[in-house]
C-alpha cells in the first residue's frame, strides 16, 4: 500500500550504537513524536513529522536491531520490524563507519531489509571520524550508500534530498486503482477511530488508548473485503480551537485536510453518546467540500442507553445536526462487540462503486427537463433563468455541468431542488455533488 500512502514514510533501521538516534535528531530537529505504542507491541512505534522542501513526511524510528532469533522478544521485533518496513516508503540502513567489520545482526537485518523490496539508503555514520576501505559495507547488499555524520551535521541535507527522491510526489488526488478504495478514518479524539481500525485489521496497526489525542496522525492498514482492498487510514483526531496549544491544532487540521484529500471515501466517526457535535459537522463539511465519499459511522452505541434508544435521541440529533449531508448513509457500530462492522465495510464499497459511476447524459437530461418543467427556476430581476442542457464532467468527486441562460441568476434554494432531483433518481447515496452553472449550451455528443 506504499505507493498509495501520500505521505512519504522514511524508516531508520540498524544495530544498536550505529548512530541511529543521533541520525534521527538531525533529521527530525528534535521534534516531538507523535505516536506512542505501548499497548499492543512490546516496543514503541514512534513517528516524526518532519517537513522538508516544504514537503510532508514521517521520520519513523526502529528499535536497534539485534540477532538473537530463540529469545521471543527478538522474534517480535522482527515483526515490527517487518511491519515497519512493509509501510516505509525508503529504509535508511546506518551503519558506523568506523566498524571494522559487518555483524550477523547487520546482515540479518539487511536480509530483511532486501526482502522488503524498499529503496535503500546505506547511511554511513561518523564519517567525520576517521576511517579506512568501507568496502565490507557492500556485503549488505545495497546500491546507494551516503558519508553522513549526525554530530557534525554533515551529510544530512543530502541524505533528507536523497529520501525526498525516492519519495513519488503524490497528486492531491490521484487517480483511482479499480477495487481498491482509500478510506479515512476521521472523527473528533476518542471516539473510537482506532479502535475500529483495530476491529478490522485483528492487527497491531492502530492505536486505542482512553487518554484523548493519543492518535494524533494517520496510521494505515490494508485490508480485503469482498474482493475489494479497502486502504484504511485512522487520522488526526481534531480538536476544538482554543483548547490546545495553535501550533499542535494546525498541525492536526492540515493533517485531517490532507488525509481527506488523499481518501476515495471518508468515515466520520460519531461517539452515539454524544453524536453530531459542532466538531463532527465541521469534519462532514470539510469531506462534502471535497467532494469525497462519506459514510457515518456511529460508533459506540452499545453505550446508548435503553431510554434513549427507546426516545430515538440518536436519530434526532443525527438528523438535525448533520441535516447537510442527509445523503450520507449511517451504520451504527460498535468496535467493542462488533455489531454492524461488516455493514459498515459494505457501504463503504458501495459508496466507493457510487463514487465512480459514468452516468448516461440523456439519462440525466431526462431527468433536467423534468426538473425545470414540473418547477422552472424564478426570475431574478428582468432576467429569466434557463437550463437546457447538463452531462456528468466527473466522477470521483461527482460534478455536473448544467448550461444554460443566465445561469448566475439561478437561486441557491433551485440549484438544492436540481440536486435534490438528482439524487431522487440516481442512488447517489454518500456522494457529494457538485453542480456547475455554465452560460453556453455546449452538448459534448459524446454519447
Ligand atoms: P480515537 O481517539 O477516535 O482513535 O478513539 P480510541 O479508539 O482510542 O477509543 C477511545 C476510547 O473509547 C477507548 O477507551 C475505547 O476503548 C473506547 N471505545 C472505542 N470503541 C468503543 C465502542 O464501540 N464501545 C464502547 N463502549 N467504547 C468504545
């Protein structure tokens, strides 16, 4: 799934005292980490948002490597690391260049590295230091090799360029890969988004933790549901202004932003306890505005409690605080018992199958002069509003193009009854659309 992760993911790996951490300081200034595993592996994942170039990326650190395959504790470093190496999109393999000599753990390490099939950059530390023939480094198998030192600084820009070559720039949105969708997890802290995520991969992948922003970026897992591969990423939790510090809550807003950006499909993620806040329609308006599917997934609600249900609270809120993206398909799930996690991973698919539909534009023109004939659009002044004509421009976001005369006259209130007939007679459910009002009469005759 790496090439289909925007955000380029650099994974440090080597021995103990290669000069990893040094290398990690120089490459990340120092900046916090992000992301504490404890509660599902036996050693920390940490991820390090760095910007070079003006370009996003993930420093991610690996726990020093070291050869001991009976001890259970190495086996399960292997897996981590494994399952470091299976999301970098490069590996930096340090090494210290004053060694005399490879070590076995370097070479198993390397062997795992190699069988990753990720770029690789042979990092050779403390070249200030003195040192001889590196040659025995060869040994490891791997092409591209750069003289760093991580206490003099040296090197580092040319490695971080290094990385950032190996790193495909991603197009905002790139282009759909059939049966495969890019869905983002997205919802205000603790509502459950890695806990779902952790429902669906069974795997270490994701985080859970009751302590509110523990999940502060996107951490992915790839999994397959009917024969579609559903790339499933957990985001930045957002979080109210004023409540935390400016820089920590912009950081997680581009974040959210560039998730949604990067996903076919969005998941906004409700607490039933406490659905529809002002956070969580902020969230559906930031999806609907970029014209990304969306499913909402009320989460939690085997919390809901027997008087509420019997009230339809839930209902009530969902429908008058998120009324703007009524379109939009609700499953009521629960991460903890798992009720409905299958629904929820079948609308997304069929959201996904909506999000792509071509549809026929003598179809959707029969359904235009049906529209304007039952209900032509007011006048504005002495001018007369008309629409003749409309074709899907595209799909994945959906978008329309309608033609006509004086279309700048048309009034906000018509272009949500067109929208509303629209969807009266396309399933477009969890699909955003965008209609553009343009003042040629063009027919496309491409059917
Ligand atoms: P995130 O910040 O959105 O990723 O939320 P987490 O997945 O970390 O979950 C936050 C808290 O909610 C944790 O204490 C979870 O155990 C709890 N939680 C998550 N899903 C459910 C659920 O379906 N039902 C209940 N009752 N609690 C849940």
């Amino acid at each position: 799934m790496n090439n289909t992760q925007s955000i380029p993911r650099f994974v440090l790996v080597g021995i103990p005292n290669a000069g990893k951490s040094s290398l990690l300081n120089r490459l990340t200034g120092n900046r916090a980490v992000i992301i504490h595993d404890k509660a599902h592996t036996t050693r920390d994942i940490t991820l390090h948002p760095v910007e070079w170039a003006e370009r996003a990326a993930y420093v991610q650190d690996t726990p020093g490597f070291t050869s001991s395959p009976d001890s259970e504790i190495e086996t399960e470093a292997q897996v981590q690391l494994k399952a470091a190496l299976h999301e970098a999109t490069a590996v930096v393999f340090v090494v210290d260049i004053t060694s005399p000599g490879v070590t076995d753990a370097e070479r198993l390490l390397a062997r795992l590295v190699r069988q990753s099939g990720k770029p690789v950059i042979l990092a050779l530390n403390q070249a200030d230091k003195k040192h001889g023939d590196t040659a025995h480094f060869r040994a490891l198998g791997f092409e591209s090799s750069l003289e760093v030192s991580a206490h003099h600084a040296a090197g580092i820009d040319d490695l971080k360029t290094h990385l950032l070559e190996l790193a495909p720039v991603s197009d905002e949105s790139p282009q759909h890969t059939p049966n495969q969708w890019r869905v983002a997890f997205l919802g205000r802290p603790n509502v459950g988004k890695s806990s779902l995520l952790n429902a669906f991969t069974h795997a270490n992948s994701a985080i859970v933790s009751a302590e509110a922003g523990t999940t502060r970026d996107p951490v992915s897992a790839t999994i397959t549901h009917n024969d579609t591969q559903l790339l499933l990423t957990d985001t930045a939790g957002m979080r109210r202004p004023g409540k935390i510090g400016r820089d920590i809550e912009y950081f997680s807003l581009t974040r959210t932003k560039q998730v949604i950006a990067q996903a076919d499909i969005c998941v906004l993620v409700l607490d039933a306890t406490d659905p529809a806040t002002a956070m969580d329609q902020r969230i559906a308006g930031m999806i609907r505005e970029a014209g990304k599917g969306l499913v909402i997934a009320v989460n939690k609600s085997d919390a809901v409690t027997e008087e509420d249900k019997r009230r339809g609270r839930l209902d009530k809120r969902l429908t008058r605080d998120l009324e703007f993206v009524w379109w939009a398909p609700y499953v009521l799930v629960s991460a903890t018992t798992g009720l409905n996690l299958d629904e929820l991973l079948d609308q997304i698919c069929e959201v996904g199958n909506r999000l792509t539909q071509k549809l026929l534009t003598r179809e959707l023109n029969k359904i235009l002069t049906q529209a304007t004939v039952s209900r032509p659009p007011a006048s504005s002044g002495l001018l007369r509003p008309k629409l003749n004509y409309i074709t899907q421009t595209s799909s994945n976001p959906i978008e329309f193009s309608l033609f006509g005369t004086h279309p700048d006259a048309i009034h906000f209130s018509y272009r949500r009854y067109l929208e509303n007939q629209l969807r009266e007679h396309i399933d477009l459910r969890g699909v955003p659309i965008k209609l553009i009002f343009k003042s040629k009469y063009k027919p496309s005759g491409d059917e």
